[in-house]
C-alpha cells in the first residue's frame, strides 16, 4: 500500500510544481527545503521556486520547443505557470516574470497548501513516498544518500556539447564512417588547412561566459574547446579533430582535421558534436561552430556549456516514471533535463502518477508526439553518454515538412494528443 503522505526533499520549481497537484487533490504534502538556513551557491532568497538566473520561462510559441512544453503544461494544470502569467512582465514572445514577486506569492500560497518544513534531509530520513527535488545544486545530504543508491551513475559536473538537427548537416561536406572502422558510425566534417586555423582563431577570439558561481571551475578531464585551443594551435588537431582511423574519399583529400558528429538519439535526428563543451556565449557557438563547412547551416538544438551542475544518469538508474525505487521518485534538474520549464514538467507528471498510485491507478506516460514524452524517453533511453538536455524538436518522432511549417504541425498535433489524454484518464 501506498502511504497518502507524501516528503518531497527541495521546495524549488520541481518539488513545488509537484507538490502543489498533489495538495489540490488532497494529498497531504510536506516540503523539507533547506533555504534559508542552509543556502546554495545560487540562491539568493528564502522563497519557494526562486528562479536562480534569468527571470524568463522563454518563448510561448508553439513553434518553439520551449513554447510547446509549455503548452501542453497549461492543459494538464502546471500550477507555476499560471502563478507567472500572473506576475509576467513585458517580454516580448517570452513568458517573463518579476522573480521576486513570483516566488514569494508561491511561498505564501505553498505554505497554505502544505507542509513546509525548513530542514535539510536525506532520503533515507524520511518515510512514506519520498520525491528527491534538490536541484542542480542539491546539498551533500541528498547526494550523500543518492549515491548509496545511483553508485558511479551520479554526476557532479555538467560538460554539454552543443546538438545540431540532422537536417540541417550538409552532408555534401561530410562523410560517414567510425575510427579504426570500431563502433557506431559518426558523421565526419573534414576541415583544410586554412579551414582549420581560422576555425582554431576564431574560438580563441570569441566571448566567454563568466560563471555564475564562484566554485565553477572546469577539471582537466573535461576541457572546454576553447580552453584546448588556447594552449595551442595544434592541440585540437592531434586530439579530439584529428584525421587519423578513417577512411577518408578522394574528394576531401586535402583532409587536415575532422570533427565529428555523434547520432544522439535512436531516431538520428539530434547530432553531438563531439568534445565541443564550451564556454562560449550562444551567438559566438552559431557563429564559430559554423564555420565548419558542413555545419554552415547548422541548426542548435542545444549550445554547449560546462557548470556546474548534479544529476544522475537516470536512463540506469530510474524506470519509465522516474522511479529510483519502491516509494522513491527523483525529479527536476537531478534527472537530466535542464532549464525551469523542464525541471516543472518532471514535478507536474510526477504528481500526477504519485496521485495515480495512491488512488490504486496505473502510472502513466504522455503520448508519443509530445514534448513532455520526449524529454521522458530521453531520461529513459540507455545512451553511451548521458548529457543533460533541454526541450527540443529533435525528441520529437519527425514529420514531413520543412523549418517552421513543419515545428508548427509537430506542435498542433502534441497539443491536440495531450489534450486528449487529459480527457481519457481525467488528469
Ligand atoms: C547558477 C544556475 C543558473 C541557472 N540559470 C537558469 C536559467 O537562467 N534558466 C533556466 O531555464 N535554467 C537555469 N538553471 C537550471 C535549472 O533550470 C534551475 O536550476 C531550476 O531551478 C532547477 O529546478 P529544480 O527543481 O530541479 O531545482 P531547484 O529549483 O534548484 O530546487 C532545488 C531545491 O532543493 C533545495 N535543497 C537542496 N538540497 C536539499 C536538501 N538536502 N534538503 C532540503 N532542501 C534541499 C534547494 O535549496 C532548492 O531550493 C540554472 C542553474 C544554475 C545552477
């Protein structure tokens, strides 16, 4: 039996998106969150939800992977959305909201609803269904007993290389085929001579991002780009871009560096570009990135970066509806996904199958077609290197069409495919 009193450890955007379904549906909720007594390297306040950098939920088109997700939220009820329509500012197409406003009216509202306790907690500490929210930046409680529990699959450091659509790859400049012929095929991007230097000038003249906080330093292991470059010209050529183990045609003989592209998922629509973790702002990644003759087009479905950031590898470790195991579900950031809306989604449907559960339901999924089921195949789909991902087209199963035309029919569909889903099981 399930018990009805359900501990969700992190009162950020996950664990309230979560824990406010649950309270509307009388489910008796506590939250243990740790601010403001113990405080992260982000947070800047005591509140519930605080939204730690920009104040933007991004686009609300449903063109827009980002506007879609949160669509197909606001069917299914996302209680934090409708709290910053409610505080939105001037923004343009984006959902921007006063932060400060925003969560402090969840706080009064939360703590209304639930239980809050301002503690820090582990999972172990707690009974009845457990839901880990603690966020990139989760305290050593939380990682203390998640370790005991994920093993080598719990990660402290996120280095994302960037992902372009399959699409959008000239494969006329570019050729298939593995290293020493081992392993999954790669798309090879050669670069000459001249290609090669310029592409190597141009990363170390390009804009940095300054870290958010002050511990985020990168380690040796995982260099970014522009860092390899930086300590010398030649350093990419003969490590991650270089030319050797292929099989390489005639036409692209005066081959002098490779850079390699490596499918993201099953369907081959989303495309790593390999040890491209980087520092660079988005506009200098379009800009340098694109100077690989096969990536002049490239469209980003997601930018490289390096912070830091704790996740799990949940395609090892949870099951379809992220459940670590018997009463303990993990949720938000912790599971992979990356950005606020995504960190609200995995609350919202997490709520919706704990309350299943207790009311003797099967769990269940969005159907296939929709946002919020690609990013949950994402976290459920074993892959050689699990990176955290945001909201994108490229986890959409492909449609027939080109550019926005064909986002907008993906959208349409997704909306009208959660739309009727809420309606069959009454979400
Ligand atoms: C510095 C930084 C900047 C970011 N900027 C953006 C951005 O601009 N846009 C964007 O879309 N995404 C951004 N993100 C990524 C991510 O979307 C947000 O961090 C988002 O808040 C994640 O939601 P969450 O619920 O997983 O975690 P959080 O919202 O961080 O919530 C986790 C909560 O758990 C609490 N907690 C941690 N450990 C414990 C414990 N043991 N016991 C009790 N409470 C605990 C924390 O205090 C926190 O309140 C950023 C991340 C970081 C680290």
């Amino acid at each position: 039996m399930h018990s009805k009193r359900v501990n969700i450890i992190g009162g950020g955007l996950s664990g309230v998106e979560c824990a406010l379904y649950l309270a509307d549906r009388g489910i008796d909720v506590t939250i243990y969150e740790m601010r403001p007594k113990k405080m992260t390297p982000a947070h800047r306040t005591g509140y519930l939800a605080e939204m730690v950098c920009s104040n933007s939920l991004k686009s609300e088109e449903i063109t827009n992977a980002h506007g879609l997700l949160k669509a197909e939220m606001k069917i299914l009820g996302s209680t934090l959305l409708s709290f910053a329509e409610k505080h939105r500012v001037p923004g343009g197409k984006a959902l921007v909201v006063d932060r400060e406003r925003f969560s402090r009216d969840i706080t009064g509202f939360t703590e209304k609803v639930c239980q809050v306790i301002r503690e820090e907690r582990g999972i172990d500490e707690l009974d009845g269904t457990v839901v880990v929210a603690g966020g990139p930046l989760a305290s050593e409680k939380i990682t203390h007993s998640l370790k005991k529990y994920t093993g080598e699959y719990l990660y402290f450091y996120d280095a994302v290389s960037p992902i372009v659509s399959s699409e959008s790859i000239d494969m006329d400049w570019a050729f298939m085929g593995s290293r020493y012929g081992a392993g999954e095929d790669y798309i090879n991007c050669p670069l000459t001579r001249e290609e090669y230097y310029g592409f190597v000038e141009a990363l170390l003249n390009a804009e940095k991002h300054i870290p958010h906080i002050k511990e985020d330093l990168f380690f040796e292991g995982c260099l970014p780009i522009e860092e390899m470059a930086r300590r010398g010209k030649e350093t990419l050529r003969f490590s991650l871009m270089k030319p050797v183990g292929l099989k390489i045609p005639e036409k692209f003989k005066n081959t002098f560096a490779i850079v390699q592209l490596r499918k993201e998922n099953r369907e081959g629509t989303m495309w790593n570009i390999v040890g491209f973790q980087t520092r660079l702002k988005i506009g200098e990644q379009k800009r340098v990135f694109r100077m690989i003759p096969c990536l002049k087009r490239a469209e980003f479905l997601r930018y490289g970066k390096i912070h830091r950031n704790t996740y799990i590898n949940s395609p090892e470790v949870l099951d379809r509806y992220l459940k670590l195991m018997e009463n303990v579900y993990v949720i938000g950031t912790l599971t992979g996904v990356e950005g606020y809306v995504e960190a609200m989604a995995t609350g919202l449907l997490t709520g919706i199958n704990i309350y299943r559960e207790i009311i003797g339901k099967e769990p269940l999924l969005p159907p296939e077609g929709t946002m919020m089921r690609g990013l949950m195949n994402y976290l459920h789909d074993k892959k050689k290197d699990f990176q955290p991902m945001n909201a994108n087209f490229g986890l959409l199963p492909p449609v027939h069409g080109r550019g926005k035309e064909k986002r907008k029919i993906a959208a349409v569909r997704a909306i009208r495919l959660i739309d009727e889903w809420r309606r069959d099981y009454g979400i």
